[in-house]
C-alpha cells in the first residue's frame, strides 16, 4: 500500500482517538499527535527527522483551526467569552504563536524534541497535580498581554492549542472558571491561525519537504485528523461523562511522560 495512503489511514485513526480524548478530558490532542506523526512520517513515509518533528507541530496545529473554531463558537453561545480578556490576551497570543512557530522552525530536531518532551512532562504534572486556584491579582490588560505572549509561544512548540496552560493562568489572575475555559478555546483558535501561518511561511520553498506539503504543514495526516476528530470530540465528552476522568488523567499522564521520556533518551 502507498505511504501516504497509509499515512492518511492512519491519521484518520489518530483523530478517533485524539478527538475522543479531548472531548472526555479535555487535553490538546497535540500532546499525542505531535509524537505519533513524528514516527509515523520517519518510519512510514521516509521523511528526514530534522523535517518530522516541525512538520508534526506545524500539522498539529493545523489541526485545532477546526476543533478550535467549533469550541470557540459554543462558548461564545453560552456566554463564556470575555471581550476585555480576549483583547490583550489575543494580542500576546498571536505574536507568541507567530514567534514559537519560527523559533520551532530554526532549532535542531533533537533539541525541539527535547523541548518538546521535557513541556510535556509539565504539562502532564499540571494534570495530575495542579490546582486551579485564584490569587490577589487582577488581570490587568498588561498581565493579560505576557500570559498570552508566554502561552503564545509555548504552545506554536508544541502544536497544542495552550488550554492546558492558559485555563490555570488566568484562573491565578481571577478570571472565572467558566470564563477562562471559554477565553481559552477562543485562544486555541487564535494560536492555530497564527502559528500555522507563521509555519507555512518558515517552511515555503524548501525543496526537501515531501509532496502535499504547505510550507511545514503535510496536508494528508492534518486532514486526515481533522476528518474524524471533529467527530469523535462529541462522543468523548458524553463519555467523560460517566467515566472517572481524574483517573483517566492520571493515567494519560503517566503515559505521556513514559514517551517523553522515550524521546529524551532518542530511544527508537
């Protein structure tokens, strides 16, 4: 069977299963799809490793413009946007994203997969350990600006969607619960535009990037993603809804900071 059939048949499956995680637990599928493509796209479809892993970040990202839009769109509907929020907190955001997605693009494989497995160790203690409690601090437009530049930034090297990292900050800088889950996949949304655009540009023209590809965004595994994940984001939420999730957490994160470790070590 062609590579890229394979690729696409199975980023189809990949989407199944990110959709249905992010539905039920909440979590940016990047934190799993940036991994799994990486191997799929070096085993299967023979792409330089120096190519894979921004390319896997780029499509990553690619991916949430879909997911982000539709989040974004039902929390708007249920009132959880906050206009002053998203202001600053998009302008940090977007310039961040831009920044990460060229910083990503200039860094050797093995470095970005470092980063990339050692933000995700974070992440994953953020899950299992992490309160969400509120401060003394307001969120000041300034505030809002560095959490969004920050988050920005984090999220266009890792191809997440910066929930993860922006739900807690601005919970910290008294942002309702509600509100800052709404504001964040708003932001989700904004981090995908701006850090696919700024990847596509980084990546246009270089002559060994395989076919199919835009710019560092390989358009077969992204859309092959997007095709099931929209889908399954449903069913996982009605899931989540019987199932122990702060165990399943637990158990996804144990599972992700096993591949991160696994990447550290450049373990085949």
């Amino acid at each position: 069977m062609d590579a890229l059939i394979i690729i696409f048949l199975s980023c189809m499956a990949l989407g199944m299963l990110t959709g249905t995680l992010a539905g039920m637990l909440g979590i940016g599928g990047g934190l799993i799809i940036v991994p799994v493509l990486t191997a799929l796209m070096t085993s299967v479809g023979n792409i330089d490793a120096q190519l894979a892993m921004p390319m896997a970040i780029a499509t990553s990202l690619f991916t949430i413009i879909v997911t982000g839009f539709f989040s974004a769109r039902a929390h708007y509907q249920l009132g959880n946007i906050v206009p002053r929020v998203i202001l600053w907190c998009g302008a940090g955001i977007a310039f961040g994203a831009i920044a990460g997605a060229q910083i990503a693009s200039l860094m050797p494989a093995d470095l970005l997969q470092t980063v990339f497995a050692v933000l995700v160790i974070g992440i994953a203690a953020q899950m299992v350990f992490g309160k969400r409690k509120a401060s003394r601090f307001v969120a000041t437009p300034a505030i809002l600006v560095a959490v969004g530049l920050v988050t920005g930034i984090i999220s266009a090297l890792m191809g997440i969607g910066g929930g993860a990292l922006l739900v807690p900050a601005l919970v910290w800088f008294q942002v309702p619960i509600r509100q800052a889950i709404g504001c964040a996949a708003l932001s989700g949304l904004v981090i995908a535009l701006f850090g696919t655009g700024s990847f596509i540009i980084a990546g246009w023209g270089l002559p060994q990037l395989p076919d199919w590809a835009l710019g560092y965004v390989y358009l077969p595994a992204g859309v092959g993603i997007m095709a099931t994940s929209v889908f399954t984001a449903g069913f996982g939420a009605r899931l989540g809804q019987t199932m122990p999730t702060d165990l399943l957490k637990k158990i996804l994160a144990g599972i992700l900071v096993l591949v991160s470790i696994r990447m550290i070590m450049g373990m085949e």
